[in-house]
C-alpha cells in the first residue's frame, strides 16, 4: 500500500485532531480565538517539518507538543505585556506627566531591540538580572552590559527633551 502524500496525510491529521488540539489549546489559554490559532500553528509547524518525522503516527504527539508550546509562549508573552505597563516606583502611565511619558517612550523606541527589551525587563519589570538574562535567553554579562548602553542612551536622549527623534513603526534606531 502506498503512503499517502503529505497533503493527503495531513488533511487526515487535521480531520481527526483539530478539534482535540483547540480543546487543548482552550484548557491551557482560557481563549477560544487563541486555542483555534495555536491549533493553526501547530499545524502549520507540521506541514514544514513533515520532512523530518520518520513515523507519521507520530504526528499527533508533535501537534499536541507544538500546541503546548505555543501556549506557553502566548502566555508568558501577554504575562510580560501586562507587567511592561505596569510602573515600578514610577506610578502608573496614566497618572505621569504626559509630555515626560511620551519622551520616554520615544525614546525607548531608538533603542535597538535588545536594549530596549534589557531596560524594560530590569526597570517596567522589576527583573534581576539573571531573570531577565533567562527571559531574553542571553548571558547575565549581557544583560549588564546592554543595560548600561542602553540606560547611557537614554540619559543622553533624555537629556534634551524635545530633542527625541521619532521613530517610524518597525525600525530600529538607535546605535550601541
């Protein structure tokens, strides 16, 4: 008997899985929208390593790990979004002076991601430094390094208000 072909063995998968993966994908994210995306995800995870699963039984295992996953990033994701907000001895973003909140976040946004995510990590977030070395996946040494660089930047930027250039969505900007 021949084995079917990828297209062929995945609409099968899909068929006879996608609605246990999304109730999967609901038990561990509360969010019917969420689950049905990680359940896509999953599937589209499939459909570029099929190459590399020997034993198409395996597949289901594969989506149900890929859903896991992905919730768990989602999650700690909307955690990290939420704590960003939220100022730590700073009050809250709401009740700062407007003009010094827009400076900042401008001039957040000219640093280069990883600064960017370093000082928000040590300072919106109230961090360690080995927290956020492991929230970022980089070295501790890291983390101390482009803080400072960052935290230099921003002292220079704030220095001048009025001054921050203002960045266009989806560049980076700033230098080391």
């Amino acid at each position: 008997m021949d084995r079917p072909s990828r297209r062929e063995a995945l609409a099968l998968l899909y068929e006879r899985h996608y609605a246990e993966l999304v109730r999967l994908g609901f038990a561990l994210t509360g969010d019917w929208a969420l689950a049905e995306d990680l359940a896509q995800e999953a599937f589209v995870r499939v459909w570029r390593s099929w190459g590399n699963i020997r034993d198409p039984r395996s597949a289901p295992a594969y989506l149900r790990t890929s859903v896991v996953n992905l919730a768990r990033r989602s999650l700690r994701r909307s955690l990290l979004e939420r704590r960003a907000w939220r100022w730590r001895g700073a009050g809250d973003l709401r009740s700062a002076d407007p003009g010094d909140t827009v400076d900042l976040l401008r001039a957040l946004a000219c640093l280069p991601a990883r600064k960017r995510a370093c000082v928000v990590s040590r300072f919106y977030l109230d961090l360690s430094e080995a927290d956020t070395a492991a929230a970022l996946g980089v070295s501790v040494g890291t983390v101390k390094s482009q803080t400072a660089k960052a935290v230099g930047r921003l002292e220079r930027l704030l220095a001048e208000p009025g001054t921050i250039p203002v960045p266009r969505p989806g560049h980076d900007h700033g230098g080391a």
